[in-house]
C-alpha cells in the first residue's frame, strides 16, 4: 500500500467491476469468519463464497491476510464515513482517526466471535499508517525525519491508547477518549513538523 499508484492502478481503483470483486471477496471472507478460524480457511473457498474463480482472488489480493488487511481498512474507513469525521486540518484528521480506532475496537465486540479474535493490531495499525503517509505527503517535515517510522509510532500510540480504553470496565466515551489521545499524539507530529 506504500507504492504509489500508477494511472493504472488509479483507474483500476475505480472500475465498477474492480471494486465488486473485491467487495465480493470480502464479504466472502466475512461470512467464512463466522463458521472457521482464519488459518482453516482456504483461498479457494473465499473464492467459491464468493462465486469467484481463484485466478480472481490472486488478481486483488496476494494472499488471504492482505484481503483482511483490505476489510479491515475499507470497515475503519467506513466507520470514519459514518460519524460524518472529516479530514479539513491537522487536528480535526488526528481526532478522527483517534474515534475510528475507538469506533473500530467498539463494533469489532458485535461481530461473529472469530472477528472478535482476530489480531486487530495486524489490519488496524496499518490502516491507520497508511492514513497518516497519506497525510504526510501533504505537509513537510523536518530534514532526516523517518516518515514510515513517525506513522508507525503515530498508529500504535492511537490503536495502543484504544486498546487500553476498549479493555477497561466503565470507559469514557470514545469522543472524550479521542481528546486524550490526540493531546498524546499530537506531540510525535509536532516534533516532526517544520
């Protein structure tokens, strides 16, 4: 996801039947995740689920973890979507992304029980990194600064601080909780920053 996009790949992004395959596909997975743990289910029978072929599948996705990674990315951003959060400054993106983690860890505990045990920090932290190099090609940043490893830091501060505010009893509400984390994490881009 760190490649940039060729003018294929941004037309391939957009194509109708692209963006159906891969729909198709994750939903196939969805579905698989509700009867079989991950690691007994087979790229074929995402495909067959799905009403694929496995040519299709190898054409999206290199392997099964990278279509979770993809579901994962497409449902975080859809929960970002959903609270109407928008992206117009620095601190408004930083919030944002905050409450989608928030949001992200919350609706996980009312999906299927496999979904719930997945390893969420393996698909969310690099959802979330790829939001923030998306954001840094936007911005400079001080000479010698390390933009993949200010992301990395950035995505498991905000997925370390969610987590913890997931796991304890009578938790804040997650807009409050965002507050905190972005007076957290606001500080590793600052430093960063020109």
């Amino acid at each position: 996801m760190t490649d940039t996009l060729q003018s294929g790949d941004i037309a391939e992004a957009t194509d109708p039947r692209v963006l159906r395959s891969r729909s198709m596909l994750m939903e196939s997975l969805s579905r698989l995740l509700t009867r079989k743990e991950l690691n007994d289910i087979s790229i074929q029978e995402i495909a067959d689920e799905a009403g694929l072929n496995r040519g299709t599948f190898y054409l999206h996705y290199p392997d099964k973890n990278a279509l979770l990674q993809a579901m994962t990315a497409a449902r975080f951003r859809s929960l970002i979507t959903r609270r109407g959060l928008t992206f117009t400054d620095c601190d408004n993106a930083l919030r944002a992304i905050s409450l989608g983690v928030l949001d992200y860890l919350a609706d996980t505990a009312g999906c299927p029980s496999q979904l719930t045990k997945l390893p969420l920090e393996g698909s969310i932290i690099p959802a979330v990194e790829d939001i923030f190099r998306e954001g840094a090609a936007h911005h400079e940043a001080r000479p010698g600064t390390d933009v993949e490893l200010l992301a990395a830091a950035a995505a498991w501060a905000i997925f370390g601080a969610a987590s913890r505010w997931y796991q304890t009893p009578d938790r804040i509400p997650a807009e409050e909780m965002a507050a905190k984390i972005e007076a957290l994490v606001k500080p590793i881009f600052l430093a960063a920053s020109i």
